[in-house]
C-alpha cells in the first residue's frame, strides 16, 4: 500500500467513514502495525469532544475594530489630548524662562535709563554753576565763551608751571 492510501486510510478509520473493503483494509493494517490502534482510539476521543465555539478568523481584527470604535467617544469627551502632563509642563517651562529673561531685560533697561539720568543731572549740574546769571550782559557771556575757545584750543603740557598760575591769579 502506497503511503498516501495509508494516510488516507487512516483518517477515515479516525473519523469512522470505513466500507466494508476499506475496513478489511484497515484491519490488515493493524495486524501488520499495531500502535496505528492507539492513534485511531485518540481519533476517536477527539470526535467525541464537543466542537469548540466558532470564532471568526479575523478575530483580531474584529478586536482591534471594537477598540478603534471606543477611541473616538473617549477623545470626543475630553478634546485637549494635546494638553498631557508633560507638555504642560515643558510649556510652563519654557514660560519660566522667558518671563526671567523679559524681568531681567526691563531690569536693565530701568538701570541704564537711571544712569543716563544721573549722568544728566550731573552735566546740568555743572550746566548752572557755568551759565550766566539775570544780570550778566550779552557781551560778557561773547567773551566768556571766546575765551573759553582758546583755553580748550590750549595744548596740554603735564608740568605745571606755579610760578606762573600764582602770578595770574595776583592779576585778578
């Protein structure tokens, strides 16, 4: 006997499908091997099982369609799943940071506007002690300012001469 006629054969034998010439057959082959005896009453206790519950063959994908289906109710109900815990966070972060960097930056402006406004007062300070009074005549504020062209015009010398500034100020 060909060993595809034995196989199938045997699955008949299994599910109890046997003729009258096939039985024969199958006893001829179980004088000749005797374990296809215990095969066949395996076959025979799985026949007599009850049949498992039919489930699709595209179960997961049956599954995985139910779950899809709830997703959308659950992100209808909440719309800020954008808004999660550490995006939050980083964005809290990030508003830290620039809120320190624009004190920090308006903080120093306030500081260099208060210095040029003290350099101010100091020059206008030292604007009143040299302007002119009420009483003082035009043409004296004309000589003043003359002079003080030449001075400015003069070159600097590092050794001061005492003899001679001591003698200009017994001329005034």
């Amino acid at each position: 006997m060909k060993n595809f006629e034995e196989n199938e054969l045997i699955d008949k034998a299994m599910a109890g499908r046997l003729n009258a010439e096939e039985r024969r057959m199958w006893e001829a082959l179980l004088a000749e091997r005797p374990e296809l005896e215990a095969e066949a009453q395996i076959g025979r206790a799985l026949r007599a099982m009850p049949k498992p519950p039919a489930v699709s063959s595209n179960f997961t994908a049956l599954v995985l369609q139910e779950v899809q289906r709830s997703a959308p109710e659950r992100a209808a109900r909440w719309n800020f799943h954008w808004l999660s815990w550490p995006r939050l966070m980083r964005a809290a972060g990030v508003a830290v940071v620039v809120f320190g960097i624009g004190v920090q930056v308006a903080h120093q402006r306030r500081v260099e506007k208060q210095a040029v406004a003290q350099t101010v007062r100091s020059f206008a300070g030292g604007m009143t002690v040299v302007a002119a009074g009420a009483e003082a005549q035009p043409e004296q504020i004309v000589t003043l300012l003359q002079d003080f062209e030449a001075i400015r015009n003069l070159p600097s010398v590092s050794d001061v001469d005492s003899t001679l500034l001591a003698a200009m100020r017994s001329t005034e």
